[in-house]
C-alpha cells in the first residue's frame, strides 16, 4: 500500500496529486484530481492536521499542487489525532453531531487547504473495518469515491484479473454498487394496493354487495393512491425521467388509469342529476378500466417471473396462430367429407341428426365438439354411437382415424411446439437493452470478485491451520471481513487443492455467491471439471476462468467452439506429422548422399592404391611390419579399428608409396589387430 501511494515510511505525506496518479496507474481513471484533494482534505480536517509553524513556511495551494515528496517537508513538523472514539461512535443524535462537526470541518478545510495527509493516517483509513466513520468523514458525496479508491488500492491486481476475464472495465467493477432505488421500497405498497383493489373489484360485481353505499369512498381512496404514486414518481425521477425514461409507458399507463379513476368518480356523484344513456355507458366503461389497473402487478420488480411467464406467452402467438391454421384446415376437410355424405342420406334425417351436418359450418362445429369430448346431441345421447350403429363399420374407421390424425397427432404437436418456444422465450434474460446487458455484466464482475477473494482468504487461513498442528479443522471458516483483503494474498503462488476446495463451497457465503453466479447444484465435481491438466491444484486465474466458463445454460457456442478446439489440435497434429515426415525423409536423402560420397571417394582411393606398383609391395609387406610397428614406431599398419567412413582409405594414404609392392598372396599376421588386404582389392 505505501508502494501505491509513494510513501516507502508511514511518517510520509501523501498528496491529493500522488494518490490520483495511484489510482489512475491501477487504471481507475473515473475521478478527478480535485476529487482526491477533496478526500485528503476532509481526512486531514477529521484528524485536525496541524504544521509547526516555528519556522514560517506557507505557501499557496497551486504551489503544495505541484511539490514533491521531499519538498512536503517545508510544512514543517506535522501534528494530528485521531477523535475519541465516543465522537466517533454511530447513533441517530451522533450522527447529526457528526453531520454538524463536518460542517466545520469543511469550513476549516476550506481555509487551510495543503491538500496532504500523513500517509499513516490514511493507511489506517484504508484497512480499518467498514464502519460509519467513513461516512463522518466523507460524507455521502464522496463515500463512494473512497470506497472506489480503497478497493482499487487494497486489491488492484485482483480487480485487474477479474476485470481482464468479465471483459469489464476497472472504473466499473471498482464503483461500489449502487443504493437501492427508493422506488423499490414503494413496490410492496404499490402490490397490496393493486391486490386490495382487484378484491374491491370481485365484491362490487356480487349482487349482495354491488349497491354498498361505501364503495364509491373506496374508489376515492384508491384514486388518491394512484395519483400520490405518479407524484412520487415524478419526484424521483424528475421530469426527463418519468416523461422520457425506459418506463415511459408504464407512466403514461398510470396516467391513464388516473384520469379514468377520476372521471369515474365525477360521474359517479352527478349520476343522480344527469341521467342518459351516454353518461350509463361512461360508467361502465370506467368500471371495466378497473380491471385493468390488476395490470399494474406486473410493473413490479418482485413479479420478474411472471412477466418472462406473460413474454412467453406472447412470443407464441405467432405459433398459435399457425397452430389454429393447421387446426382449421384439417377440420375443414374432414366436415366437407362429412357434410356430402352424412348430410345428404336420409338415415341421419332419420336419426334427427340433420341439424349438425346440414352445412359445412355446422359440421365443422360438430367435428371440433367431437375431438375435444363433448359430441352429444340435445338429449345427451353420443352421436358416435348412433352414427356407428346406423352406417357401421365405415363409418367407425373413418372417425378412429380422423380422431387419431386431430387429437393425437395435430393437438400434440401444437402443445410440444407451443411450449417450446414459450420456455425458450420465458428463459431470455431481460436484459436486452444495452444499460441492461451492462449492469448485469457488472454484475457478475463483482460477485465473481467476492468469490475470488473468499477463496484467496480461505487458501491463508488453510495454511496457518496446517502449520499450526493444534489446531482442528473443524474449525475452518471463512473471515467475513472482505475489506481487509489486499493483493497481498494473490502476489504469492496460491494454488487450491481439490481439499480446500470443497472445504470453501461448503461455506454458507460461497454457496450464495455461487447461486448468484449460476453455478450447477453439482459443486463437488467441479474441481475436477476445472483441473483441464489434471494437475491437482487450481491456480486462480484457471479457478477464475473455469467458473466463468461453467456459469449459466448450455449455449451452442459452447458446443461450436469445443468443436473448432478439436478441429485446431487436429489439423495441428497433422501439420506435425507432415513436418516430421518431411523432416525424415530429408534426413534419409542427406545420409543416402555421404555414404555414396564416402563409397566414391573409397573406391577411388582403393583404384588408385591397386594401380600403384609401389604401393602393392608396401601392401604385401604390411602384414610383416605390424609386428613391430608398435615397438619401432614405423608408419603402414592397417588395423581393424579403422574409421567406419573410409578407415581403409585413411590407413592406405597413412602408408608411405615408397615402400609399397605389387599385391601378393596374403599372408596371416601374428598380430591380432592387422588385419590383411586380400589381393583382389
């Protein structure tokens, strides 16, 4: 940490400057330089930063902009305390103290701005426990900048790798999440409002209960309600946002149900005075539009699956109505078939049945009331008997086959094709919109942070309770206190072995952080999954990688790209059959062509050696002179130990040509080691 903020000794001042160059090298670039003396300031008001002034040394603020580390000195000796820890302390009515100290705080700052704080001091800061001193200090302006700047610095390099493998941005993925929107805290109350009213609604349309005097008081309620919530949320969203914003039309819906609330209630109180038929049927216009304010559950965010339930529904139109298409062109035809010849035979007069085939309408209408189960006629009699009984075996086999073709085959078809794309529509994520694709991004980023960082901390605590042989396992668990985590614990080489491993997804925050990730219920086997190398151990950027890769559905990417992986290694291992076969074949000519080179110049030397009388003597004298040319040290002895590649040749040119004689008969040297040249060479 004194490495980041260029203070190698905690009795070293940090400037506004030095920390925004930290921060900016870690790659959060989001803030600014006045942003970072504004932090230092209020740190160093908070501890009442004070410089012995014995020697008179005051510059100006551009000047204390602009100094180096050594020239901090010129302060002079600086002198700070932190608070009692009772002015510290979090409570309603300390919190308001807090917020009026501050207040003088910022005022003396404002006077006295060196725009330094004792590196100490800040170091403290940074690694104390999240706490409300925080907020004393800083304020709800800038406590989330100090809380960016504190996890950039405490843990840069894990932000970078988990950055690097999210495909985030660091200025993103270190911002603290952002508060709960005081909207969400008014959708519970928004709910019970729109259950009550769809209640209100059932009892109005009962006949005991429909002319209660105290209904049209409800109504008032319930229009008051309404229009305090479009208020509400024009407050909070401001004009540009509730006019212009991504729920416009959720807002401009609101209006509407407003505005009919209204007029139903106006209507309501001069029904009395002024009656007509326009004025009845504007009444029950507005009274149906009370149905559809039930509507309005869906706006909340709690109702998530039921809104991917309604998308899902609404993605299969298109099928359904393709499905009804089909239906009605089948049933078209089999009631053409039945209207000429049921319709037409006096048998079905007869049976008083003419009425459902004398049309092909009617047919049609007969047909469908037959495949779905209610084919009766006014008496309750089944029109399949009685047609089966009259026409007989025709007729039975023609029926069996048209009710097997409808109802087993088309309804189950358009029910398995319905319900297919309604789950995969139902099983989009929202997040369409860019805004949308982001945050969950971000998302993701800083869970997979936090799950970083459990494991890191478990790795350290692993290792101290296996140093320490006292100490039982069973007592392993994980710290909660994430903000004391530091890169300190990834700078080492941790590698986490498959033990640990299920030691840390046992802990009841990594199964959370798990869940968040989308991770699959079966956890135990996923360290095996994630060891690709079956090394035994998982470094963390492969643990990192590895859950990533395992988050969430099977996609057909996933498929493809496991495909093109085997397709890259095999045209791999193929190029390096060809090379190694070149290579061999390469190898093979370059021999073939020394040993014939060697074979030439060895005949060569063995024509030239024949054609030389001089040398034939000295040939037939050899095997003499191998006696004693070890001891006399006279050159000419040819020994079976001769060079593999025209040893003979070597030997031969060895010989002096004047001692050599014609070839005769070869003689046996005593000489194990001569060896005789037969005379044919």
């Amino acid at each position: 940490l004194r490495l980041r903020l260029g203070a190698l000794s905690s009795t070293k001042l940090v400037s506004g400057s030095s920390l925004y160059d930290a921060i900016r090298a870690l790659g959060l670039t989001r803030y600014t330089l006045e942003e970072m003396n504004d932090i230092v300031n209020l740190l160093a008001a908070f501890i009442g930063l004070q410089f012995d002034q014995t020697e008179n040394h005051r510059y100006s603020l551009n000047a204390a902009l602009n100094m180096v580390q050594e020239e901090f000195q010129k302060f002079g000796t600086p002198y700070w305390q932190w608070p009692p820890y009772r002015d510290s302390t979090l409570s309603h009515g300390s919190l308001q103290r807090g917020a009026t100290t501050m207040n003088v705080w910022s005022e003396k700052q404002a006077r006295e701005q060196y725009n330094v704080v004792p590196a100490q001091a800040l170091m403290e800061l940074f690694l104390a426990e999240e706490g409300d001193i925080h907020k004393r200090i800083f304020g709800s302006r800038l406590l989330k900048t100090f809380h960016a700047i504190r996890e950039i610095l405490l843990a840069g390099d894990t932000n970078r790798l988990v950055a690097e493998l999210t495909f985030v941005r660091i200025n993103d993925l270190a911002a603290p999440p952002e508060p709960m929107h005081p909207l969400v805290l008014l959708e519970p109350f928004v709910a019970f409002l729109i259950v009550l009213n769809g209640i209100m609604i059932g009892f109005q349309t009962d006949p005991k209960y429909g002319d209660w005097e105290g209904w049209p008081y409800f109504e008032i309620g319930f229009a008051c309600f309404l229009v305090l919530e479009i208020l509400t949320r024009m407050h909070l969203l401001g004009c540009g946002g509730f006019w212009c914003g991504p729920e416009l039309m959720w807002n401009y819906f609101d209006l509407f149900l407003a505005g009919t609330g209204l007029v139903d209630i106006i209507v309501q109180q001069t029904s009395n005075e002024k009656s007509g038929i326009f004025g009845t049927s504007l009444l029950r216009f507005c009274r149906l539009i009370r149905l559809v304010r039930i509507v309005k559950i869906f706006r909340l965010k709690a109702m998530r699956d039921l809104r991917l339930m309604v998308k899902g529904l609404i993605a299969g139109i298109k099928t359904l109505v393709l499905a009804f298409t089909l239906l009605f062109s089948v049933l078209y035809v089999i009631s053409g078939f039945a209207t000429m010849t049921l319709g037409s035979y006096d048998e079905t007069v007869a049976l008083g049945l003419m009425i459902y085939f004398q049309s092909l309408p009617d047919s049609m209408f007969t047909a469908f009331r037959c495949f779905t189960g209610e084919c009766v006629n006014e008496a309750g009699e089944p029109l399949t008997h009685l047609l089966a009984r009259e026409y007989g075996l025709v007729f039975i086999l023609s029926y069996v086959m048209s009710y097997m073709l409808v109802t087993m085959g088309i309804f189950n078809v358009i029910l398995a094709v319905y319900v297919d794309i309604t789950m995969k529509a139902a099983k989009e994520n929202e997040a369409q919109t860019a805004e949308q694709h982001f945050r969950e991004s971000i998302r993701i980023a800083r869970t997979t942070r936090e799950l970083l960082k459990k494991f890191a901390a478990a790795y350290h605590l692993y290792q101290d309770l296996e140093e320490n042989s006292s100490s039982n396992m069973e007592t392993f668990e994980i710290r909660a206190s994430a903000a004391l985590f530091t890169d300190d614990e990834l700078q080492e080489n941790i590698e986490i072995t498959k033990e640990l491993f299920l030691l840390v997804i046992q802990d009841r925050d990594v199964q959370l952080l798990m869940d968040d990730l989308d991770l699959p219920p079966d956890r135990a086997n996923l360290f095996e999954i994630i060891d690709a190398d079956s090394s035994g151990t998982l470094h963390i950027a492969e643990l990192v990688h590895g859950l990533l890769k395992i988050r969430g559905e099977v996609n057909k990417s996933d498929t493809i790209a496991t495909l093109l992986a085997t397709k890259a290694v095999q045209n791999m291992l193929t190029e390096t059959k060809c090379q190694v076969l070149n290579n061999l074949d390469d190898l093979k000519t370059e021999l073939l062509g020394l040993i014939f080179e060697q074979q030439v110049k060895l005949r060569k030397a063995i024509a030239a050696t024949v054609s030389s009388p001089e040398t034939g003597s000295s040939l037939s004298d050899s095997p003499r002179r191998g006696r004693s040319g070890g001891r006399s040290g006279s050159p000419g002895v040819i020994r079976s130990n001769l060079d593999s590649r025209g040893g003979r040749t070597a030997a031969m040119s060895a010989m002096p040509l004047g001692r050599m004689k014609a070839p005769q008969k070869p003689e046996v040297a005593e000489d194990s080691d001569a060896v005789p040249i037969p005379p044919e060479e």
